[in-house]
C-alpha cells in the first residue's frame, strides 16, 4: 500500500458559521463545490487504489467532485457525534461553560439516537477505520478517506500512537488534503492541510457565495 490520504470536506453552511455538525446532513455550499472541483489537481498524481467516504452527503459529494471512483462507504467515518451541541458554535457553549474543550471534556447529552461521544469513543472509531486500512495493505496503491475534520484529526493521532485527544493539535480546513505515511518503519506526516489557493481553483466551476 501507498500512503493514506485524508481529506475533510468541502465548506457547508455550518462550517462557515463554525456549528458544530456531525448528524445534521447539510449540502456543500457552492464554494464548497468549487473546494472539492480544486481537490482534482491535489490528487491527480495520486495512484488511488481505494476511496473510503464518510455516509454525509458532504462527504460523499466532496468525493465524487474529486473524481474519485467507487467509493466504499464507511459508516465509521462519521464525524464525531458533538450530542447536545449539534448545531451550536464554540462561543455559545463558552457562554455557559467558559473553560470548556471538546477534546477534554466532550459534549453535552444528546437525544436517544445521538447521546454524544467522548474522544476515547471516537478513538476507538479512528482504530476501526485504520484497521480497515491495514487490510488493504496488499493494494498497489493509495487508499484515500473522505471524512470530516475532527475525526480525521483523532484518527492521525491514533496513526502516531496518540492519544484522541491529542487530535486537538492538527488543524484541518474544508477541502483540505492530508498525507500519511512511514518513515524508516515509523508512521509519519507527509503533508498536512494542503489547499488549492482559491486564484487557482480549476475554471468554469460554480461561483461561490458572497463572503465578507
């Protein structure tokens, strides 16, 4: 196998307002396509044996704008499930908790059919996905993931031998590609949050909302 290739996807309304969304099934922006049209060049000299994609339709729409073929749903790449605070921005929980991070302290009680995870349960998530890929390891080629940011962040800490919550040290943007890999046997980063600069963005794709 080649090397992992992770990449977040491209911008939703909440996303750009900074809520927390995990279940909530919102649609790329029309930037957010733009993002996922512009992730072609990143990959294009990728040999990709094999796509893994979160079941969110703005995973799956990010991958099939990037061209990816036949993707494997993978119901564990699901982002974190941010329980009680689906839908609210950091800055409104620090309203009531001012000390509060979700890599420390995890999320408030959500409804039966998504009470929340703790980092550990998300760890435990990212170990799946990885074991996954290290079934695929006879692939001649990449195996790329197609998922959401803080689940990517927990899942390269898990690749390093982290802990979860040490995902808190990877920042990661929409429509942003990663690379893991190994070095004289040992896992490492080979790139990290790499963004086609918008003036390069592939022409005639669709134009993207007015931003201030």
């Amino acid at each position: 196998m080649g090397e992992l290739i992770l990449i977040r996807h491209g911008e939703t309304e909440w996303s750009r307002s900074g809520q927390h969304t995990s279940y909530t099934d919102l649609p790329l922006t029309p930037f957010g396509e733009r993002q996922s049209l512009a992730l072609t060049p990143l990959l294009a000299e990728r040999r990709i044996a094999l796509t893994l994609v979160s079941p969110s339709a703005r995973a799956r729409r990010t991958a099939e704008l990037a061209g990816l073929a036949a993707p494997r749903i993978t119901s564990d790449l699901h982002e974190w499930d941010y329980g009680g605070y689906e839908g609210v921005t950091t800055d409104e929980i620090h309203r009531t908790r001012p000390d509060w991070n979700l890599w420390t302290d995890g999320v408030a009680p959500g409804p039966d059919a998504h009470p929340g995870e703790t980092p550990v349960e998300v760890g435990t998530r990212a170990d799946r996905v990885l074991a996954e890929v290290a079934r695929e390891a006879g692939r001649d080629g990449d195996v790329a993931l197609v998922a959401h940011s803080h689940f990517l962040r927990v899942l390269t800490a898990r690749y390093l031998g982290l802990t979860p919550a040490e995902g808190t040290l990877f920042q990661l943007a929409t429509g942003a590609v990663s690379r893991l890999g190994t070095e004289h046997g040992n896992p490492v980063i080979t790139a990290w949050n790499v963004c086609l600069p918008e003036s390069l963005f592939p022409q005639g794709t669709p134009e993207g909302p007015e931003r201030a």
